[in-house]
C-alpha cells in the first residue's frame, strides 16, 4: 500500500469515499498487487478479501469493489503507473544491472478468435532489467515487433540511468552510440564488442569477467518466472498482456 501510493498522483484520496463514487487509484493497485500475490482470479480475490475485514480495514474500504471493477481498471491503468509500481517495489538495487530478453507465447485465444482479430503474431518479446546481486526486476519492456535488441537497451537503460553503476549485456546489444550514451550517464557498460579487429579483443580482454558473466543472472529471473507462472501470456489483446509481464 505505502508502495501503491508514492506512484499515483493523489496519494492521500480516501481508499473508500463517502456517499459512493471511484475506489483510490492508490487503493486499487494495492488489490492488483494482493490479486497477483495470492495467485487468485478476481472473482476469487474479491471472495477472499469479503472474509478479510482486517485487510480491508488496513486499506481503508468500509466494503470490497465488485470483481468486474477490479477487472475492468486493470484494463484502463496505465504502463508508466505500472512501471513506477515496479520500480518501487525493487527495493534491494546495488546498481549492477543487466539486460535481456526472451520470448512469451500469444497462443492461448482460440484460432478462430485469432483469425477474427488478424492475431497474427504469436510471440511477445519481453526484455527485462535485472540487479545482478539481489535479482530484483526494476524494469520490463514489451513489444510484438521484431525490433533490435540494439534499439531496445538505450530506451530502458536511459529510463533507468540514474540508478544505474554498471550495465552488462550480450553482444546483441553491441553498439558505439548505446556505449557512449551510458558512458554519458555514469554506467559503465559491460558489453562484448563483436570482433572485427585486434583492438575488439582488446576491449573485450580488459572487460571485468566477474561483472560481465553475472548477466546470466537475467536468464536465471526468466527461468523463474516461465516456471512458476508458465510461459504464455492469457490476455487476448496485445496491450494487456504487457501488464501481467509488468505486473
């Protein structure tokens, strides 16, 4: 909840107000996060906190909101709300970070729903900023476009610079401007050059191996969470499914 608040922009709105009205920003994200906590639809979320009362008085709701209006916000809030939700809630960040991506399959809708929506896209590539030491996960960027690697890193490390000390990265991500950029901001990239001279090999020799080879870390976070909540994203538009991945 103190997480929820110093995201939105009213922070101090009433959870619950008086004579009916909207529930808090603040005070719905609260739930989203409770909902994906206990791993419950949001039927059985709102079951669940009807027999809580503690909870809900913790939250400052004199009543829970029906499961189709916590539904239908999560639909309506916004990625950069929930890109800063993300941001605080990975306390523990050393500054050595590291960058990657991976794949999510679109193949849950049905295929004649898929033929209907033009759904032809059937992967969503997930890159995700990642502390080395604590695994903390304090960005995540989503896209159903083919695009680069090499475009992807600048626009997350740049929305992240300043809690950034160093930055490692496979070759994917492999760039003089991306370099000099992070250079720019204070971080220090541990990106291999791709070899097309002895002076490559240079760069690469004097590279920290103990930093560079914690980029694995990224994978091992990916790994984690393709197990324990599978490998496939349920929502059937596209800008939906980015919010469980943020979320």
């Amino acid at each position: 909840m103190t997480k929820a608040k110093a995201v939105v922009a009213d922070p101090d709105e009433p959870a619950d107000p008086e004579g009916g009205g909207g529930f808090a920003e603040w005070a719905m994200l609260t739930l989203q996060a409770l909902r994906i906590e206990l791993g419950k639809s949001y039927r059985q979320t709102i079951d669940l906190l009807s027999e809580m009362p503690g909870i809900l008085e913790e939250i400052g709701l004199t009543r829970p909101p029906h499961f189709t209006v916590l539904r239908d916000w999560f639909e309506t809030i916004s990625m950069e709300t929930y890109r800063a939700f993300l941001g605080e809630s990975a306390e523990k960040r050393t500054g050595h970070a590291g960058i990657d991506s991976t794949g999510f399959d679109r193949d849950q809708p049905s295929r004649h729903y898929a033929q209907r929506a033009h759904y032809r896209v059937r992967s969503l590539k997930v890159t995700a900023l990642v502390d080395v030491k604590t695994l903390y996960v304090f960005d995540v960027h989503c896209t159903t476009t083919k695009k680069h690697d090499a475009k992807i890193g600048p626009q997350v490390a740049r929305r992240n610079a300043a809690d950034l000390r160093s930055l490692a990265a496979d070759r994917g991500y492999d760039g003089k401007p991306f370099r000099d950029e992070l250079r720019a901001d204070g971080i220090r990239p541990l990106i291999k050059h791709r070899i097309y001279s002895s002076l490559d090999r240079a760069h690469n020799a004097r590279m920290s191996s103990r930093w560079y080879n914690r980029r694995w870390m990224v994978e091992t976070v990916f790994s984690s969470i393709k197990r324990t909540l599978g490998s496939a994203v349920r929502a059937r538009s596209w800008q939906l499914e980015f919010r469980p991945l943020d979320g």
